[in-house]
C-alpha cells in the first residue's frame, strides 16, 4: 500500500520528518554548547511570540522602539540558527567561526542597548548623527547586510551593495548614474535613524501585522490545518477526472495563501498530495510541476498572500482589504487556469478518478476540522468589516487557540506550543530580515534617485509603448525575483521597475500587482525555479524537467497580469458590466491557452486548430469590442466544431516535445 493511500478514520494522513529545537532539547541528556544554544534560541522565539502579542493587545510602542526590538531579537536568533561554516545549528562546532557568531549576536544587543539608554536624545540627534551614532549605525547595516547573506543569499546583497556604493559615490559613476555624492551622516540618519530606511515600512509591517499572521498560519497548521485543507480538497474532488491533481491545487492554494513561502508550502502539502498524484498513475515530473505551480500561487491568493499584501497596502496607502479584493479575482482566474491545464491532461492520458471508497468523506472531514476552519472564516469577516489587521488577526488567534482545545484530534500540548513558537521564529527570520535589507535599498536609492533614473531609462528602452513596456518590466521581474522571498521580491521590484509602469500610465494597484506577479513566478522559471526544484527532491523526478513542465502548466498564469493591465476591471476597478466583461475575457484567454498548449479538447487537437485557438486566445487580452467578439466567436466555434465534429478518443496523446 503506497502513502497515497493510507487513510485512518476515513481521513488521510500527513507525516512531517522535520526535527526541531524543541526535540533537540527533550532529547539531550547532557549540557554542551549546543544545548545552550537551542535554549538561547527557544527564549527568543517565546519572546518574539509574546512581545508582538502583547503588543497587538495592549498597543505597540513607540514605532522606531518597536522595530528596533523586533530587529534585535531577528538577528539575535539569526546569526545562531543561520551559523557560520555549518549547515545547521546543531552541526559539530567549528570554534574560530562560532566566536564569530557569539560576536554578531552581542553587536546585535549592545546597538539596540545604545539606542534603549536615552531615546530622547536618539531622536533628537536625527539630522546631524554624531560619532557614535554612525558607528552604531554601520554595524546595524553591516548585521542586517550579514543575516540577508546568511539567510537569503547573495542577489539581494549584491543588490543592496551596488545601490549603497552608488549613493555614496554617486559622483564616480558614469553616465546615467553620474550624480552628487551622499555624506556618511546623511547616509546614516536615514538608513538608521530615521523611520524610513532599515526601520521604513517593510520591517513596520512585519512587526505589526506579518507576525501575528504567521503565528495564525503556524498554529493552525500545527495543529492539523495542514491534514485539513488536503482531505476537504479530495473530498470535493477527488471523484473527478484528474481530483489528486486538482486535491493538490486546493489545498496548495489554501495553505500557501497562510504560509507566506512557496518552498514551504511544497513542502508542507506537497510530502502527501506528490504521492498521492503519483499512486495513481501521474508522472514523477508532472505532480511535481503541478504542487510546484499550485503551491507559488498561493502567494497570490487572498485573504494573506504570503503576507505581501500587507507591505503593498503601506506603499500604496490604501487599506489591507483593498489590496486583498483587488487580488481576488487574478488569482481565482490564475487557478482556473491551472485546473483547465490539469483537466485536459488528464483527460488525455486516460487518468480515471480516485474510487468514492478510497476518498475522505465530507461529514468526517468536516467534523474533524470544523475547529480549524472557523476561526479562518471569523479572520476573513472582521477584516471584511473593517477591522484593523493586527485585531482582527489577533482575535483569530485567541478564537482557534480556545476551539483547538474541543476536539482530542486538535488539541495541542505544550510541547506542540514550543514548536509554533519555533516555527514562527524560523519563518519571521527570513522575512524580516529580506524586509531590513529591502529598507537599505530603499533608502539609498531615495538618498540618490537612481530609481528615477532608472525608470526614465526603462521608458528610453521602450519607447514609452505600453506593451513593449509590459515585456521588459516581466523580464526584469522574473530575473530579480529569482531565488528571493516573496516580500523581499515585491520591495526590490518597488524601487526599481514599478515606477517607470506608473510613469506609463498604468494605474497603481495594477503596476505594483503586475510586476509582484512576475517576481513571485520566478519560482516556477527555469533556470531558478526553487519551487519546482523543492517539489522535484519530493516526486523524486529530473528538476530541469520537472521545472520545465512547471513553467509550461504554469503559462496561464504569465497572461494573468498583462489581462488586468488592459481590463483594470480585473483589480474591481470600474463598473459591475465592466467587471463581468472582463472576467469573461480573461478567462477566455486562459482557456485558450490551455487548450493550446495541451493540445486536447475532447480528443487530440490538429496544430491548425491549437495556432488558431492560441492566436484568438492573446487577442482576447486586448481591451478592444471587435477583438473580444471575434475571439468569443471563434472559441464557439471550435467548441462546437470539437464537441461534434470529432472522435471522442481518449488515448494519451501528450505533445512529446513539450512532456
């Protein structure tokens, strides 16, 4: 009997290997340094729960107090967890390096002590820094410039190094990036001291709102949020053509929407629905392109979308929900996509459903997770109402800790407690810590305006056409957004290429979604597609090509922006009839696309009919009445033309040169 059908109780099992601090210390039986560590590590990640907490509760404090503490716990845990010349915390000791680290941690401390000291007169040394400000500055540069290294990786520190060597020696650079030089001090009052670089509005979101929805998203899934989301997916659609495949999408895109990383959601619903997939007879490659797919968009999709949404509001100024309704539908659109790509092959390699008898049964599902899903429904109501995010986020919290407690299957104890706490620390690193340094590159190109310079330059290129535009923009979003974070891919893409798309005309919940969507699809791109990679270590399957047939099952989804660039109706800007319209296009196009690239509709598709379909599909995308009725004339067309007209066979028929 394979995982993929192992069931208990009419539920399906999920199992996690993941070995955590927690375990560590429950099963040492000796003191040593690493113990030590994991101790240090489990404090910090109780008083980062009970800090942002509290602070949701009674009130935050002073903004600038706030994140500073928020920081110096992050990197505190960070230079520890994330260890020099070792791949994990709990790896043998390398002393040289690991004194290193006890010395960035006490750094960490003691410029967050000098600050705490006398706040006052911090503040009020704001527009000329003196020397020890500057010092206390540089090292918290240098720290958080260090823990992006660690955690995310070398592009964002090149990123941030080229911006922060341009601003300082602005006048020794040629050309378009030829301009005045920024002193040390003004360099430091605004990337340290003022409230609007290290501790600007990335890290300010993280802290308010960021936290506490992680802390929603990891307890619920701790405690069976995880089993929940993929038996309520195969009881819905399990019994349908390609249900594994389509199981898998739903509960990717439910808890990817919480999670806030596309690598952890592979990961997390991955480990069963790849199996699953496979038992029934997909290939290694494809489940895991479709978890990889599934899993990425999450991202995209509301109510949290990986916490992104949070940071665009704070650059746009508008409210949370807005963003969140204004993702609404591409998402919706970008998921049907997925499920129309996963029909059709279905459908063409003869894949049958799951037998009713092998499937979770709604009542069993329901009665098991009614705990888990009410107080995700009660979240999406309050911040419907109007509630601010960190009560209504708060209040979810206290509503599922107190149901988590009705039901044996749910119930935490308090070991399970220590490891949300963990888990939540480890999750809240790497997004603070891209945040920081995103506020570094925000900073420095405030301080040296290369981020006009470089709009004027991208409108240069393109002549100032709208869809040549479009293309450059998605090329240079899906290059910068590769291998990094979601929230540290939409910031870098705010101070370099959504200006120049607001400059064009485009309005701007449009320009910032339209190159987040990119960025974030990177994962899915060869030849950094980390998605499609992490989901290939899981089927077991090649990862070129399993990235590649992520990217070809995922080509709907890349028309998704350019359809709600044209259609702003998409984004629920415009009126009902404008809505709808632009629904029915988008929507059109995707089909279109999926039908083309698959190549089947009840049965095999000739290339004449694919081209056409294709061709008429991309039209659809043009906001133009002739353009949008002739396509929808057409489809109908060869719709009517493939339901009649040909051979229902339902013998594999998969284009070899593209699966």
């Amino acid at each position: 009997m394979n995982r993929g059908e192992r069931y208990q109780e009419g539920l399906v099992e999920i199992k996690t290997q993941k070995k955590t601090i927690t375990d560590y210390l429950l099963e040492c039986r000796s003191l040593s340094i690493h113990t030590l560590i994991a101790f240090f590590l489990i404090i910090v990640s109780l008083m980062l729960a009970i800090f942002h907490l509290s602070a949701s509760w009674f009130g935050p404090p002073e903004a600038h107090l706030f994140r500073s503490v928020h920081l110096c716990l992050i990197l505190a845990a960070c230079f520890l967890y994330y260890p020099l010349g070792r791949k994990n915390w709990y790896d043998p000791i390398r002393k040289p390096l690991m004194l290193i680290d006890l010395v960035l941690v006490v750094l960490s401390i003691i410029t967050e002590i000098y600050y705490l000291v006398d706040t006052d007169s911090f503040i009020m040394r704001l527009p000329s820094p003196n020397s020890f400000d500057q010092l206390a500055g540089i090292i918290v540069i240098l720290l958080v410039l260090e823990a992006t290294r660690r955690v995310i990786g070398w592009p964002m520190i090149i990123i941030a190094v080229f911006f922060t060597t341009h601003a300082l020696f602005a006048n020794k650079f040629p050309g378009i990036l030829f301009g005045p030089a920024s002193s040390l001090s003004t360099f430091v009052s605004q990337t340290y001291m003022e409230e609007s670089g290290i501790y600007g509005i990335p890290i300010a979101v993280v802290a308010s709102f960021v936290v506490l929805f992680i802390i929603f998203g990891t307890l619920l899934r701790m405690t069976g949020g995880d089993k929940f989301f993929v038996n309520l997916a195969l009881a819905l659609t399990g019994n349908q053509t390609g249900g594994p495949a389509k199981a898998a999408v739903i509960s990717s895109m439910c808890f990817g929407s919480i999670s806030g990383s596309t690598v952890a959601n592979v990961t997390g619903t991955g480990t069963f629905t790849i199996p699953l997939m496979k038992g029934v007879g997909y290939t290694s490659y494809f489940a895991g392109a479709v978890e990889a797919v599934a899993s990425t968009g999450g991202a995209l999709m509301p109510p949290v979308m990986g916490a992104v949404a949070f940071v665009v509001a704070g650059f746009l100024g508008i409210s949370y929900w807005s963003v969140a309704l204004a993702a609404l539908l591409p998402a919706l659109i970008f998921y049907g996509g997925l499920f129309i790509m996963i029909h059709f092959w279905s459908q063409a390699k003869g894949l049958r459903p799951l037998p009713k008898e092998k499937l979770p049964q709604m009542k069993t599902v329901l009665s098991y997770g009614w705990t888990l899903l009410i107080p995700l429904l009660v979240l999406i109501g309050l911040l419907a109402s109007g509630r601010s995010a960190s009560m209504s986020v708060f209040w979810s919290i206290a509503l599922l800790f107190v149901l988590v407690f009705v039901s044996k299957s749910t119930r935490p104890n308090p070991v399970m407690l220590l490891k949300v706490c963990e888990d939540v620390m480890w999750s809240i690193i790497v997004v603070s810590v891209a945040c920081a340094c995103a506020g570094i590159i925000i900073s420095v190109t405030t301080i040296s305006g290369i981020g006009l310079r470089l709009s004027w330059l991208i409108l240069q290129i393109s002549g100032g056409n709208l869809f040549l535009t479009l293309i450059f923009i998605m090329i240079l979003s899906i290059i910068l957004g590769m291998g990094l974070p979601t929230t540290a891919v939409y910031i870098t893409l705010y101070v370099t290429v959504i200006p120049s798309l607001i400059k064009i005309g485009i309005i701007p919940i449009a320009a910032h979604m339209f190159a987040l969507y990119y960025g974030v699809l990177s994962n899915i791109i060869p030849p950094v597609a980390i998605a499609a990679y992490a989901a290939a270590g899981i089927a077991k399957s090649p990862p070129i090509k399993t990235s590649w047939t992520a990217f070809f099952i995922g080509l709907c989804g890349l028309v998704v922006p350019f359809a709600f660039v044209y259609r702003p109706a998409l984004l629920l800007v415009g009126s009902p009839v404008q809505i709808f319209w632009a629904i029915l296009c988008a929507s059109l196009a995707v089909f279109s696309l999926a039908v083309a690239v698959i190549g089947w509709f009840h049965g095999p598709l000739n290339p004449f009919w694919r081209v056409l379909v294709l061709v008429v599909g991309l039209l659809s995308l043009a906001p133009s009445l002739a353009t949008d009725i002739l396509a929808l004339s057409v489809v109908l067309l060869f719709m009517i033309y493939s339901f009649f007209g040909q051979k229902r066979s339902r013998a594999a028929h998969i284009p070899k040169q593209m699966y």
